[in-house]
C-alpha cells in the first residue's frame, strides 16, 4: 500500500498507480490540469511514465476559465 498526499489530504492506494491512473482516480481525465510532484512540474507527455511512490506530495489545479 501506498499512501500520497494530493492537495494537502492524505489519499491511500492498494498498488503503485502512475500519474495517468491518478487523473483517473480523480475524475479528472479530459480536463485542463496542472500537476507537480514534490515541487517539481510534471509534464502531460509523461503522466504514463511517472510511476507514483510512497509518500510523495502532489499538487492537482484545474484550470478554470471565465472572464
């Protein structure tokens, strides 16, 4: 098991997820997101490579648009 804490709360996943998985998780496939992984940006282009590991701090914002 590992545990992350995404946005400040502490979330618990049986196995290693990777970044992609965590979007899904989150319900937050198809939306316009940022996300950083222990401070640093993740790229789109690697949320499938990006292999989650215990204990990390992630920061998920959602770009909302408007005027």
């Amino acid at each position: 098991m590992i545990q992350l804490t995404v946005n400040g709360q502490p979330q618990q996943f049986e196995a290693p997820i990777n970044v992609t998985q965590l979007v899904d998780h989150l319900a937050l496939q198809g939306k316009r997101i940022a996300i950083e992984r222990n401070g640093e940006i993740v790229p789109r282009s690697q949320f499938s490579q990006q292999m989650l590991a215990h204990g990390d701090q992630l920061e998920v914002v959602v770009a909302v648009g408007g005027g």
